[in-house]
C-alpha cells in the first residue's frame, strides 16, 4: 500500500478513485504507564513519553486506515491528512483521511 500526501505519483498513474477513506485511534491508557512517581515530574521523560504515545496511536491508525482502503480494492492512498489531538488530561486522538485509489505503471510514450 502505497501512502502520499499528493495527489499524483511520479511513476504511476490513477486508473480509479474508489472513494474517501479514514482511521481514527483514540488513546487515554497510555499516561505515565511505566513511569515513576518522581519521573512524573521530569519534563524530559514526560515529554518522552507523549511522543512514544503519539508514534504508536499513529501506526495504529495508519493501519486502520490501509484496512479501510484495502475493503475498497485500493493499492494507494492518495492527499493524506493527519490530525493529532493531545487533551490537557493526556488523551492522543489520530485521525487520518485520504482518496482510495488504484494505480498503474505510467506507459512510456
């Protein structure tokens, strides 16, 4: 499955708009897990911590999203938009959108 944030490829072609396609992931548990009283406090691993939060509610999406598009028949996945929300209670919200498309070789002229 290939994912762009364009709307064309260099190398192949859109033989097929199959529709727009999304994944959402939505994460509260991931807070402090694994993280020390005194830790809580050091900005450093805080901030470490939301950004190892963040990477795994976007893969998680990424693969919802490529799920969503496979039910469809696509091969691609063409003008992504990812949305990321954090709350001030420690929520990671994802949201990803695209065109499901199917794509060919470009054939030389």
């Amino acid at each position: 499955m290939i994912f762009t944030t364009t709307n064309n490829f260099e190398n192949k072609e859109i033989i097929e708009y199959l529709g727009l396609v999304t994944g959402m992931t939505y994460n509260v548990n991931y807070s402090y897990k694994g993280v020390s009283f005194k830790d809580m406090f050091n900005m450093k691993k805080y901030y470490a911590q939301i950004e190892t939060a963040i990477e795994a509610v976007k893969e998680t999406t990424f693969q919802k999203l490529k799920e969503n598009a496979e039910k469809l028949g696509a091969d691609a996945v063409v003008g992504i938009n990812v949305d990321m929300e954090i709350s001030s209670g420690g929520a990671v919200l994802v949201s990803i959108t695209g065109t499901a498309v199917k794509t060919q070789h470009k054939r030389n002229s």
